[in-house]
C-alpha cells in the first residue's frame, strides 16, 4: 500500500468516524448544520455535510469542527487511526 492508499484509508476512517458519532449523538445532517451555523460557520448545509461524507476525504479542521459542533471536546486518533500503522 503507497501513501495515497494510506491517506485515502485514513480519510475514509474519519469519514465513517464522524457519521458514527453523528449517529449516536442521534444528529441529523440538518441538525449538524445548525450546530455549525451557530458556532459561527455559515455555509454548511444537510446537502454539503452529506456530499462530504460521501465524497471522501475532508480536511481535519471540518471533522474538528463537527466534534465541536456534537458537543465533543476532542477526537481520540485511535479511534479512527488503523491499528497496524
């Protein structure tokens, strides 16, 4: 496996990461739009958070953000980094 493949993977992990937390703070893309919005970050939409996640890969500080945004205080990286790294 190459460093794209890599990176790709660790992109796909963070994306099924922050659906999985989505999903137990019981958050709907909508809801998680609204939270973004009243932290200050205008723009995001149901349909862009749902592009993202389908997309792929999205920089660290939209993951950061949306943990933020669900109310967590931080992202463990063990919990998204794979263990045989």
């Amino acid at each position: 496996m190459d460093d794209l493949d890599e990176k790709m993977e660790l992109g796909e992990r963070a994306c099924c990461h922050l659906e999985a937390e989505m999903k137990r703070a019981r958050v709907t893309y909508e809801e998680l739009a609204q939270h973004l919005e009243k932290q200050g970050f205008i723009g995001e939409t149901r349909d862009s958070i749902s592009a993202k996640l389908k997309r792929g890969p999205f920089a660290a500080t939209f993951l950061l953000v949306c943990m933020t945004a669900l109310g967590f205080d931080g992202v463990q990286l063990e919990e998204i980094y794979w263990p045989n790294h």
